[in-house]
C-alpha cells in the first residue's frame, strides 16, 4: 500500500469514522431537536416555552436508550442507577431528562416537585397501549367526569371504613386457613402462595366467586390477560398479546353472564347488595341513570388486575423484609400479640386493626421498599412548559417514582429497611408508592388493610425462614427474588 493509499485510510479511520459514530450517538437528539425546529419555527417563545428541551440524551436510531435501560434493570440489577448516571452527567436541574425509550421520545421525571406536577395536570392523560385488556369503559381508561364518576363509587366500595370493616371480615378466614396450609406444607413460595390466596379473597370481596370450576377457569384467564398489558403491541398467534385479548374475551364473557343473572334476580324482587359487583350496578347518577353492563364488567375486571397482584407482590416483599429483620419481626409480633389476645381468640376487628401502629409502619415501609411500581406512564396532549424547558405535544412522560423512594435527600438510608422511620411524617411528595393527583390509587386503603391481616396472621402464629436469602433479584416486570421468595414456613 503506498502512502497517499494509507493516508486516506488513516483520514477515514481517525476522522469519518469517529464522526459518523458521534451521528449515530446523536441521532434521536438531532433528529428530534429538527423536527420540533421545523414544527416551531425559530420563534424562541412559541406556546409551550422555549425550544430548550430538558437535558439528555436520547440514544440511538430507534432504540433509543432501551437498551441501556435494560442493562441497568435486567442485566446490571442495579435499577437505580440509570436514573442516578443522568443526575451525575447533567446535575438535578429541574428533575426532568429527555430520552428515548421503548421507540418513543421521552421525558423522564423524577423529583417530588416534577412528579406532582406531571400528575395532577390534566394535560398529561394516562394512555394505555391495549385499552381493551384493561377495559374502554374502565375507571382506567376514563377520563373526565366519568373518571370522577367511577372512581368516587369505587373508593366508597373498597376504600372507606364501612366497607374496610365488612371486608376485613371477609379476608380472615382465608389468610387463616392459607398460612394453615403453607405450614403444612413446609417449604413454599411465597409469591405463589400468596398469590392464590388473593386472589381468593378478590374474587370473593368483589364478586363472590368462591374456590370452584368458575374460580379455576378466572384464574386461569386472569393469569393470561395481566402480561398482556404491557406485552409489546404485536398481535398474532403466538404472541402474548393475542393470548391476552382471548383471555381477556373470556373473561367479559364469565361476568356479562354474571352481571346478567343479577340483573334477573333484581327484576324478580331479589335486591341485595354484597358485593363490589352489586355495588357497581347500584350506581345511579343525578340523572338516575346506571353504569351499563360494559362498564360494569370493565370495571371488575380492572379492579382485580390492578388489586391482586399488587397486594400479592408487595405481602411477599413484607415477608421477606421481615425474615430478614429479626427485631423489626419481634416488635411486630409484640403488638400482635397484644392485640390478638385482647380480642380474645377471635379475629381482630377493624377497630383493633386501626391500634396497630407499628404494623402500619412495617406495611408503609414494605410498600415503600417494594417498589412494585417503579414508574408511571403519561403522554403529553399538548406542549407544556416546565421551569422554562419544554415537554412537546406527543411525548411520552415516565414518572419515575421508585427514584424517590432510594434517595437518602427524601429517605435516610435508602436501601435500608426502617419502619421507625414512619414515626415522624415524610418529606412532602417524597412517597408516592400509590401515585399522586386525581389518579392516586383507589384501592391504596384496601391494600394496606389486606398486606395488615396477612401480617397479623403470620406473625401470631408463624415463623419463616428464606431458603436462599441472597437470590438475585429481577426488576421486570416487577421487582421479586428471582425464586418467587421460596421459604421454610412453620407453625410457632
Ligand atoms: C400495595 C398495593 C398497591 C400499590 C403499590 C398500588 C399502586 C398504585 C399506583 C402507583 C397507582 C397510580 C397509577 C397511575 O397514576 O398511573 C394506582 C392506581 C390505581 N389502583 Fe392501586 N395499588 C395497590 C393496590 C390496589 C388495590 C388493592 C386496588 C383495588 C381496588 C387498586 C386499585 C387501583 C385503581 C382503580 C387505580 C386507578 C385509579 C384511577 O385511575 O383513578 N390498587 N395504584
């Protein structure tokens, strides 16, 4: 090779080819950066603020930084640090990133402040890629006074304390006889278990379905349409998404059925109201008018996706923080047994439940080093300035909450289990474990009472033993030890 052959290699080498991996690098910002120049022209101060986007880097043609959020939460399990290497390279700033995540240009936020505004403003509406699985006609996909409508019906049926007092005497039995049986048993998987015995108590509290073909076939449907929610849009044979909609069929089939029965029965003079279901068919507005059948049925079946697995994954955690915390674990069982005698053998009564104060520290802090839910996710329906940065009309918004609730600024040590810590009140906005604004959980009270019993019931007559207490933990599309929290389970 001569030397005017090895100096243009050379060139293209050190000079284009550096050049065109810093392109590559940049696309989504340039491309991005150009196309909100064209939308807006130069003007600086067109509606929705200045051009400035909050700092970032939004990765890669198409993938964006999915990748890289993959690594952290997949690979590296180290969830928190891909929030805290945007801290570190741009500073804290307003508490807002650009990015680019799951093929669409994002805003991440995450500081109390940035969290409450994105969700109390109307301007960021929830969007769901499969409404249907959740239901057109939920309180989910509702907005508006119809939203409003649903949600305050529902927070009356699950979440005030008339219904919190009927309900915990439905759930008694069955976390009785479930821990009974782990016991039994010997060696079980928390998660699982857990998980059946939820579920039970959801179907019995919101449509009272016991244990039976009709049970086994919900679960079975239920267990097929929940992945289905955040699957990636393809629907074919074969993908789970498709799965999802079958199950999810199915299950509007079971309760169309069921909401028809009652409807019957009504017709011939037998009105009782037991249960959510009824609950939701009593709705009637100024009007007089009632939720139809779609809304009912939507409703329901929303309401158990969104109840039991939380509850479920968040119980296991409890469990497993608290084998891990033999003194958190003995005070615990203290109050219980305080408690549990005064009530003299019997189950303790919502009155005795609303006395236990140290319990409700244990569930405030499972909840808040669960983090099952580690973001949530809105769209921006028009341009919105923030602190002088701008959100574009379109984007997608993720509200990362799990990044308050490991920062020692919000927490002192974080990553440390503390319930005392409940003994003085929060830092405002710091704990957002049920979201914030107009959509902040509707079943947040139901939940605590629910992760309560199954405390009380494990504490009062049980001891438990993690069988790998270092198993890795998976961050997708949960937070879980990787073996489903798998524990020696025996009788005190
Ligand atoms: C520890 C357990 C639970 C946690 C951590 C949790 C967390 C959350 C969070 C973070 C949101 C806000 C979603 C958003 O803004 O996009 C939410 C909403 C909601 N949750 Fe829960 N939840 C739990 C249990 C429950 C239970 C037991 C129910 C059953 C009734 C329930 C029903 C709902 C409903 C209906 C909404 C939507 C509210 C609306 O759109 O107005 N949740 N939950």
């Amino acid at each position: 090779m001569d030397t005017a052959t090895l100096c243009w290699y050379s060139g293209l080498l050190f000079g284009l080819l550096p050049l065109l991996l810093q392109i590559i690098w940049h696309w989504n910002d340039l491309l991005f950066l150009a196309k909100l120049k064209l939308r807006y022209g130069l003007s600086e101060n067109s509606n929705g603020g200045g051009h400035r986007l909050p700092p970032g880097q939004m990765g890669l043609p198409f993938l964006g930084e999915t990748l890289r959020f993959l690594w952290y939460f997949k690979i590296a399990r180290r969830p928190d640090d891909f929030i805290n290497s945007k801290k570190q390279k741009y500073g804290e700033g307003i508490g807002m990133y650009r990015s680019h995540l799951f093929g669409k240009p994002t805003i991440i936020s995450c500081t109390p402040a940035s969290n409450k505004f994105v969700l109390q403003s109307p301007d960021f509406p929830l969007k769901w890629i499969t409404p249907e699985l959740l239901g057109v006609k939920s309180m989910f996909n509702a907005e508006g006074t119809q939203h409003a409508r649903i949600r305050s019906f529902v927070v009356d049926a699950v979440n005030r304390p008339d219904s919190l007092r009927r309900i915990a005497n439905v759930l008694h039995p069955t976390v009785a006889a479930a821990l009974c049986s782990w016991s039994e048993k010997g060696t079980i998987a928390a998660y699982s278990e857990i998980k059946k015995m939820t579920f039970k108590n959801t179907c019995k509290m919101f449509v009272s379905i016991e244990p039976g073909p009709l049970f086994e076939a919900l679960d079975k449907y239920f267990n097929g349409t929940t992945p289905g929610i955040r699957a990636y849009p393809l629907n074919f044979p074969g993908t789970a998404l498709h799965y999802a909609l079958k199950c999810r069929r199915k299950l509007t089939a079971v309760f169309r059925r069921e909401v028809e029965r009652r409807r019957k029965g009504r017709s011939e003079g037998n009105h009782e109201s037991k249960d959510l279901m009824d609950g939701l068919m009593d709705i009637e507005d100024e009007e007089g008018k009632h939720l139809s059948d779609d809304e009912v049925v939507d409703n329901i079946v929303s309401l158990v996706i969104g109840g039991y697995e939380s509850v479920t994954l968040t119980s296991t955690w409890a469990l497993y923080l608290l084998s891990k915390s033999p003194q958190v674990l003995q005070k615990l069982r203290e109050e219980n047994m305080a408690v549990g005698k005064r009530a003299n053998g019997d189950p303790i009564t919502f009155e005795d439940i609303s006395k236990l104060k140290y319990t409700a520290m244990v569930v405030e802090e499972s909840i808040r080093k669960a983090n099952i839910v580690s973001l949530l996710c809105r769209v921006a329906k028009k341009d919105v300035e923030y602190k002088g940065f701008r959100i574009p009309k379109g984007w997608q918004v993720l509200v990362w909450i799990r990044s308050l609730h490991t920062d020692p600024k919000y927490f002192d040590d974080p990553m440390s289990f503390v319930p005392e810590r409940w003994d003085v009140p929060v830092k405002p906005s710091g704990y957002q474990g049920f979201g914030a604004g107009p959509r902040i959980c509707a079943g947040n009270m139901l939940a605590r009472l629910q992760i309560t019993v199954i405390l009380h019931h494990a504490v009062l007559g049980y001891k438990w033993k993690l069988v790998n207490p270092d198993a890795k933990i998976k961050y997708l599309p949960h937070p879980l030890p990787c073996d489903g929290a798998v524990m020696d389970f025996a009788a005190l």
